[in-house]
C-alpha cells in the first residue's frame, strides 16, 4: 500500500517526496524509545545502585531541573538552526553520556564515586532529551499542519509512538537491568539514541529566526504567544496542576512497589507498560471522539477519569490495584494530550512553533523536579497521604480549566464534518 506522501504544492516543492514514516515517524519512534527508557530507566538504575529511596527522589528531580533549564534554549535552537541538526546532535550527545557511564560504572562498586556518576547521568541526559524531543516535536506539528483538517490524525500517531515506546520501554529498561545490569540498560539507551541520530526527521522548514535570537528571547516570544491564545492558556494550566500528581506517582512508584510492595524493578517497568497500553487504548477512542463531537466533549471526559483514578490509586493496597489505577490515570492523561496537541498544532504560529512550545512544555513540566523533591523529604510510610492530597489538587485544577474551556469556539467544533 502506498505511504503517506508530501502535499504537492510550492511551500513543499524543496522537499524530497519521502513518506511521513520515513521523514517523521521513524525518527519518533527512535528518540521516544530512548526518551522512555532514560525518563522510566535511569531512577531505576539510581535505586539499584545506591539502594535509597531519599537519592532516587533526588535523581528524579535532577533529572528533570536541568530539562526545564534547557527548554527555553532549546525551542531557541530550533527556531534558528532547524530540527534536523538539532535532533542529531542532541541524540549522538545522549549516546555518548550514557556509554560513558556504562564505561565508568562497573569500576565503582557501589561507592561514592557510583553515586556521582548516577547523579551527573540523570542531570546529562534530561538536557539533551529535551533538545531531541523540542526538535522531534516541531517536525510533527508542522506535519500536522500540512495535515490541515486531519491534523489530529498525525498528533494521534504521534501520541501513538510516544506511547508504544512508554509501553515498551520502561519494562525493557526493568528487564535489562534485573537481568544484564546497569550496563545492558545505558547499551540499549545508547543504541536507540543512535538510530535516531541516523534517521533525523525531514521536513519542511520556514524561514529561521534571525541569528540574534537568544532563550531568553525565545521565553518572551513564547510567552506572548501563549497568552493571546485563552484556549491553549487554560488547557496548559489544568494539565499543569495535573503533572503534580503525575510527577509524585512517577517518583514513588519505584519506593511503593520496591520497598512496601516487596516486587523487583521488572515489577514496576510491568506498571509502566500497562499504564502505556491503557493511554494507546485510550488514544484511539479519544480520536474517534475529537471527529464526531470535538474537542471538549473528549477532553472532559478524558479529565474526569484522570481526577477519579488519582484519588483512587493514593489508596490502593497491593500492587494489583496500584498497577490497574494508575494504568486508567494514565489513559485519562493520554486523552487530554491529544487534545492537547490538536489544539497546539492548529493555533501557534508555525513561525515561533517552537519557542511557544517550550515555554508550554516548560510550564507543564514544572511539577515534576518538585515532585521527586517531596518524594526525597517525605517517609515512605507517608507518601500515600502526600499522593492523596496531590490527587485532589488535581480534580480540582482540571474541573476549573474545563469549566472555563467549555465556552471555547474551538474546543466544541468537531475538526472535521462528520458527514
């Protein structure tokens, strides 16, 4: 069967009539399977390692610090110097730390020096995944946008890979780790960083941003951009206030299902997985929902099942309940994200697409090195009553962004007619 080719037309006569598997989804693909088992994999790695539950939540928020730090800069970057140069260098840098690290790691025996070196690889690798991921991100939007009425198709198949990956790479991570150690785990990262290296997507690029561009610059432009768009404003503010119980979920679970539910790290990859494959499921039927009654409609629906599955998983008692709560949160969250990016490729001007979407994903992201953070300073015989309190601030946010969104022209309007 034919492939998906290039709109004809003079905006697109530059570029070569590749498919979009080739040009966009396999070099998604690459790098999310990367992102995946370096986000699922490396707080793993720093238990295994130094066995405390205090630095793994430190290493959860240096992961993440370091990735807020580089957003700015990196929309910057490809905004001036195009997606595919930057998404290159950033995977070949990814490689290279991590095969540093499986060089080093071995010789250190759990030491001091172990410690640092986890740490540094944490902090490392969150700044150059978030240059992959801004530049991967922008070659999708704007195929979405080629896309027109079908943009949410794309950003479905995007979602997709992005969730395929999250399926199957934390459990890849626990696998590799449980059964070849620390070295099988930074190999295979290493491996998939450079695949996408080799691949980088291709795509139409508009006309760069002066070189006098700075990431401060790229923060103001940004900034602006989102503040004259209400819709996305709101939308990015319940998800924000979401991401905090998102981000304490993620930190604890290694702690929760390791040291109070007695199970190894395959055990909390297996969650991971199923919290993947419930947002794959999810993703499809919130696709299905966007054509036939819009935007709001299926991400209120998707806001609610988020709300409801996180005060219920802050008080499951056995990893069952825990690995089936948090795999309906998760779908819930997979929901909003096509909304999400639906709404995000239709309304930021493609030229400042990826100052804006950093300043987005800058905003949303905040919660989380917060989250690893509380995770570190709190007893582990208390982090449920910390879930619980982060879950309710969640219904409360959602409710609110919803509620505003609802009176949203663009929100109700199905992306296509229904016929």
């Amino acid at each position: 069967m034919t492939t998906d080719l290039l709109i004809a037309g003079p905006r697109h006569a530059l570029l070569p009539q590749l498919s979009l598997l080739r040009r966009i989804y396999l070099p998604r693909t690459a790098d999310a399977a990367a992102f995946a088992m370096t986000t699922y994999g490396i707080p793993l790695i720093v238990l295994a390692t130094t066995r405390s539950a205090t630095l793994t939540g430190l290493a959860f928020a240096l992961e993440w610090v370091p990735r807020l730090a580089a957003f700015s800069l990196a929309g910057a970057m490809v905004d001036r110097y195009g997606t595919k140069r930057v998404f290159r260098i950033a995977s070949v840098l990814r490689a290279l730390v991590v095969l540093a690290a499986a060089v080093i790691l071995p010789g250190q025996a759990g030491g001091p020096g172990a410690t640092i070196t986890v740490m540094a690889l944490a902090a490392i690798t969150g700044v150059v995944t978030e240059f992959s991921y801004i530049a991967a991100e922008t070659a999708g939007a704007t195929a979405s946008k080629d896309a027109g009425d079908r943009a949410h198709r794309v950003q479905s198949v995007l979602l997709g890979i992005d969730q395929t990956a999250t399926l199957a790479g934390p459990a890849l991570a626990g696998f590799l780790l449980h059964w070849t150690g620390v070295t099988g785990t930074l190999i295979a990262i290493a491996a998939c960083s450079l695949l996408g290296a080799a691949l980088a997507p291709w795509h139409r690029e508009t006309r760069l941003v002066p070189a006098a561009a700075s990431a401060f610059a790229g923060l103001r432009t940004g900034w602006s951009t989102l503040a004259s768009i209400p819709a996305l404003a709101w939308l990015i503010t319940g998800l924000t206030v979401s991401n905090i119980a998102i981000g304490m979920l993620q930190a604890a679970a290694p702690i929760i299902v390791m040291q109070q539910f007695g199970h190894s790290s395959v055990a909390v990859g297996v969650i991971w997985s199923a919290a993947a494959g419930a947002s794959l499921l999810a993703v499809a039927c919130v696709r299905f929902a966007i054509d036939r009654v819009g935007l709001w409609p299926a991400g209120a629906v998707s806001a609610a099942v988020a709300a409801i599955a996180g005060l219920a998983v802050s008080q499951a008692g056995t990893y069952t309940q825990f690995l089936v709560l948090t795999a309906v949160l998760m779908a819930g969250e997979g929901g909003m994200t096509v909304v999400l990016r639906t709404l995000r490729s239709h309304l930021i001007p493609e030229q400042v697409f990826g100052a804006t979407l950093s300043i987005t994903i800058l905003i949303m992201l905040a919660p989380f090195p917060l989250a690893g953070i509380l995770v570190a300073v709190t007893p582990a015989t208390v982090l449920g009553h910390v879930l619980t309190g982060c879950a309710a601030l969640q219904a409360v946010g959602l409710g609110i962004a919803f509620r505003r969104l609802r009176g949203e022209t663009v929100m109700r309007r199905p992306t296509r007619p229904t016929g």
